[in-house]
C-alpha cells in the first residue's frame, strides 16, 4: 500500500517523517482533511498570528500531489488586539 506524507507549513516547516498508508485516492484526501481539521483548530489563536496555513500531501518520491490552504485574516482589524467587544 502506497505511503503518503502530509507536511504542513504554519510559519515553520513541519515535515510529517512517518506518513500515512492509504489505500485510494479517496483515502487520502480523507486523511488530509481531517488532519488539517484537527491541526487547524490545536492551533487555535496562534493561526491568527501566523495567518496562513498549507499541508502539501507527498508522495514517497516526495512528489506533491494535493495541496490543502487555510488563511485567518482578520479584515475588521478591531479583533487584533483581543478585544472582543
């Protein structure tokens, strides 16, 4: 069964070193998108520092096949400071 890696970039370089076995296409982007799911929302505030997420899905020659995107942008500009009025 063909392995996958999912490494993410969140202000720094995380590299998934174990990867994942899947066995479809399918699978895959299942496994990305719940990854991503629960990486995003351990983050929490910090993403609103960082402002941009990516996971890039690898193959085992290290070739990216799906690219998963996430940006905090925060347009009002009254919610960076951590006022919640």
């Amino acid at each position: 069964m063909p392995r996958y890696f999912f490494h993410v970039v969140n202000g720094e370089f995380l590299p998934d070193t174990e990867g994942h076995e899947c066995a479809s296409d399918e699978e895959v982007k299942a496994v990305a998108a719940e990854a991503a799911g629960a990486m995003i929302r351990e983050q929490g505030f910090a993403l609103w520092k960082t402002g941009s997420w990516f996971m890039f899905v690898c193959d085992e020659k290290n070739q990216t096949l799906l690219k998963l995107q996430f940006d905090a942008v925060d347009l009002t500009g009254a919610l960076s400071d951590g006022n919640t009025h």
